[in-house]
C-alpha cells in the first residue's frame, strides 16, 4: 500500500479575517500514513485524535509519497 501525507488547516471566516487578522492555522499534522487511497488516509490519520474543528473551516491536505 502506498505512504500519504496528511495535514488539516483551519481557515479563518471571511469576517474573522477582515476584523482581526486571522490567518489559516495549522491545527493536525502532517502525519504519514500507509492506506489504499486517499481517502483511507485521511481516515486512518484521523482515527483517534481529539480534533475538534467547524468543518466549514477545515481544508484537508492529503499527498502521496513519490514512488
């Protein structure tokens, strides 16, 4: 199975951004995982963390390893 790497980002909302500044944040990972697909790797890199963030500001990076 193939090696991904697997990073989420929090986006500020569009007034968060305007009237304080905020920028995006790295808030999970990366980490390297091994998994079928995309995906799968998302899902495995996920699976038991504690992370807790609004899913309309999340924006998940998901890069395979060359082979």
């Amino acid at each position: 199975m193939p090696l991904y790497e697997v990073a989420i980002l929090e986006r500020p909302s569009k007034k968060e951004a305007e009237e304080e500044g905020a920028q995006e944040k790295l808030v999970f990972g990366p980490k390297a995982v091994v998994a079928r697909d995309s995906q799968g790797a998302v899902v495995a890199a996920v699976i038991g963390s504690d992370l807790k963030i609004n899913p309309d500001k999340m924006q998940v990076l998901v890069r395979p390893f060359a082979s």
